[in-house]
C-alpha cells in the first residue's frame, strides 16, 4: 500500500488493527506458557504423590512377606509387578546401592529407568524423548526410599498428558508466538508515529502559532495531508477570532476591576464615615459612651503588654445647672462645645476625648503616666476658668473639676475600673471646693458614697447643693 493512499480515519484504523492484534497474540502465547508451567508443576506434584503412596505401600509389602518368611528382594519384585500395572506407570525400577533389585519395563524404558536411578540419588524430576504415547509424554521420577523394611531408590517411568510436555514444545510454540506478537506491536507503533503522529504535531506546530504557512504539512495531494491541510486553515481562523475574544475579554476584566474597587473603595469610606458617626457625640463632635466601652480594654491590654502606663482624666462642668437655668439651654450647648475644643486641643493625635454623658468628660491617655496626665487636666481647668470670668451677669460662673487615676498606680484591671476610680478622685475635688484637679491615690483615697450624693447635698442644705452644681 502506497504511502499516502490512505485517509487519516483509515490510517488510525488499520494502525489500531494492527496493534490489537499484536497484544492479542502476544497475550495468548504467555496464557499458554502459564498453563505449561501449571501443567509442568502439576505433573510434578502427580509423580511425588504416586512415588509416595509406591513406597508406602512397599514398605507394608515386605512387613508382610516377612511376617510370611518371604525374602525381601522377592518381595519388592512381586510389588514391583503390582506398580508397573498402574495406570500413570510406564515402568518401574527399585534399585538399591546403584544396583538393581527388580525391574519391570520395557525397552528402552527399563534402560532409562536403570541409568537414571544410577546417576540420580536425590529426588528429581525429568521428560524423556521418547515419542508420545497415545497422547501422552514419558517423564522419570527418583525417589528416594527410607522406608522402615528397604532403603533405596525408587524410579517410575509416568506417562503424563501432552499439556505437561517438555521445553522442546515451548520453544517450537510459545517463543515464537510471542515473538511475532512483539514484533506486530512494534511495527504498528512505528507506523502510527509516522503516518499519524508527524502529521499531527506539523498540525499543532500550525495551530500554535498562525503565522506559520499551511505547506509544513507537506506540499502532496494526499487525502490524509489534504484533511489536515483543512484543519491547520480552520486553526488559523480560530487563531483570529481567538485573539479578538481575548482583546475584548482582557477590556471587560479591566473595566470589571476598576469598577469592582470603586465600589470596595466607597463601601470602606462608607464604613469609615458610619463607624466615626457611631462612636462621635453629634453636639461636640468628641467620642462618645459607646467607643470608650468598645476600645478601652483592647487599649488597656496594649498598654499592659508594651510595659507602658494609661491615665484616665474625668471632669464635670461645676454650676453648669445653674448657666443653663440662667442663661438658657442654648449657652449650655455652647459651653460644653467650648470644653470639647478645650479638650481636643490639650491632647496628642493618639489621646482620646470622650463625652461621657451630660456635663462629665473623659479623656483617655495611652503611655501618659499620671503627674503628665494631672498637669494636662490642671492646664484645662485654668483655661476654662479664664474664659468663663468673662461671663457677666452669672454668679457662680461656671469651673472645672478634674479626677486622675492611673494604670500602674491603681493598678486597675479593665477601663471601668479605672473610671470609677478616676470618678472618685473627681468627687474628692468637688469636696475640695471644685475648680481643681485630685490625684486617685489608693494609700489616701477615701471611698465615695454608695447611697449617692444627693441624699447627702439635701440634708447639709443649701450650700452642699450649690457645691455640687
């Protein structure tokens, strides 16, 4: 068949065939040696069954023709006639110290029987190249005896099926067999690498890279090379439409992306703005309740770990009831937007300024030990009191009293803690006549009132009420 008469389709084909085959023939000669060795060993394992159940029973055979006064080598010979009418038997040879005591087969059974049990004084197995008969093969078995009543050797000639032949059989048949086998398997893989696989990767060559002239695939008429021709065509125009999708698709991702992180980008600030709207007071703009309950730990615990220090400062605004009943709730707004600005501007970027609640004001100082902390809240409080000598028609003007409490010094172990100490320093400068700033010192500290300050301000009069105001 002419190189190139054939199509593609017809090519895989024929090489497929070829190739099934060739395993096919191959398989069935190594099934075939399989079942030889099986019947090789088979044959084995027959001949030591039947040389073991000879040579018990010779041995029961001379007990008895000893217990009747019969001599020993008379006796084997009757047995050995019995053997030799076997049906596996062929023949059979007892021979004791490379000599014969009895023999019955014939030739040249009995010769090769003789010349095995000679050479052979351990057990062994071998086929004759005697002819076949009536279906069968000839095989020898030594046996050594050790019975009881005899010691010597035992040789039986089998007569075993075809199936169980000598290696001559083997190598005529299976050798050859699995050689062409192997030999179609190799010529079908070649002609598949030739006629299928070269033409192929041409095609590849095409379709990886369209700029490539068609012609790689061979400049012939055949119908094989005229399919690919065809093929590597439809590959180029699929390499076009390929690079337009690709163009527009990598567009469409960019626009995706940009459009994906200017929506992430506005949902963060939106984040951003709602958390800040969250945690700010609206009328002062400072933190509030909420960010202190949230933070205040995680600060303190940074603190903590670092080795560092945090003082917490509380004021209240004194006589702030008194300003709003006066001069309206209006100017109270304004004084407490006042105090806020105050405060924001006597910290640093990381200090904290938080409105608590009503007239009561925190701040919130990582790393600042106390004495920092008591001169801050000092500087406020004088500030604000200069502003507020300015306010005419009021009396009391309005002041600022401050309590500190510290970290390491209290050694507080959350931020609510560390208020209610603060809190209580704080009382202790309204005590003290306001307008001042108390250390929290737990050496010297004195508790404040569980039942409250107001049940104590109405029973000491007029004046314990106006302090507290």
């Amino acid at each position: 068949m002419g190189r190139g008469k054939l199509s593609l389709k017809a090519t895989i084909r024929l090489t497929m065939m070829l190739v099934v085959w060739s395993v096919i023939l191959t398989a069935g000669a190594l099934f075939a040696a399989a079942r030889h060795q099986d019947g090789q060993s088979f044959a084995t394992e027959r001949a030591v069954t039947v040389a073991q159940l000879a040579a018990k029973e010779l041995d029961n055979h001379l007990q008895e023709g000893r217990t009747a006064g019969t001599d020993d080598d008379d006796a084997a010979a009757t047995w050995l006639e019995r053997v030799s009418r076997w049906p596996a038997v062929q023949g059979a040879a007892l021979m004791r110290d490379g000599q014969p005591v009895a023999v019955d087969a014939p030739e040249p059974l009995a010769t090769t029987l003789l010349a095995a049990g000679t050479k052979r004084q351990q057990r062994a197995f071998f086929w004759t190249k005697t002819p076949p008969v009536d279906g069968r093969h000839l095989a020898v078995w030594v046996e050594p005896i050790r019975a009881e009543s005899f010691e010597g050797t035992l040789v039986l000639g089998l007569r075993l099926s075809a199936r169980a032949s000598g290696s001559v059989i083997a190598w005529q048949y299976f050798v050859p067999m699995a050689m062409a086998g192997l030999v179609g398997v190799c010529i079908g893989m070649l002609w598949l690498s030739h006629e299928v696989v070269r033409p192929i990767e041409m095609l590849s060559k095409v379709g990886a890279d369209g700029s490539l002239p068609a012609e790689l695939l061979e400049p012939t008429s055949a119908s094989r090379y005229a399919e690919l021709a065809s093929l590597a065509q439809t590959l180029r125009c699929l390499h076009v439409n390929l690079d337009q999708w690709r163009s527009k698709a990598d567009q469409l991702e960019r626009t995706f992306d940009k459009r994906v992180q200017d929506e992430t980008r506005r949902i963060n600030l939106t984040l951003q703005r709602t958390q800040r709207e969250i945690w700010r007071d609206p009328l002062t703009g400072l933190y509030n309740r909420r960010m202190l309950e949230e933070n205040g730990d995680k600060l303190m615990a940074e603190q903590r770990r670092d080795g560092g220090d945090m003082s917490l400062v509380m004021f209240d605004v004194d006589h702030f009831k008194t300003l709003n009943d006066t001069l309206g709730h209006m100017a109270g707004d304004e004084m407490l937007q006042f105090v806020s600005q105050l405060l924001k501007q006597a910290i640093r970027r990381e200090d904290f300024a938080i409105r608590y609640g009503g007239d009561e004001f925190l701040l919130l100082l990582p790393g600042v030990p106390e004495t920092d902390a008591q001169q801050i809240a000092a500087r406020a409080v004088a500030l604000f009191g200069q502003h507020t000598k300015l306010l005419r028609d009021l009396d009391p003007k309005p002041t600022l009293s401050a309590g500190v409490a510290s970290m390491r010094r209290t050694r507080a172990g959350d931020v609510a803690t560390l208020m209610q100490l603060a809190d209580s320093a704080l009382y202790q400068a309204k005590r003290s006549g306001k307008n001042c700033v108390e250390l929290y010192d737990p050496a010297t500290a004195r508790p404040k009132p569980s039942a409250g300050p107001k049940q104590t301000l109405v029973s000491a009069g007029k004046r314990v009420i106006n302090a507290m105001f």
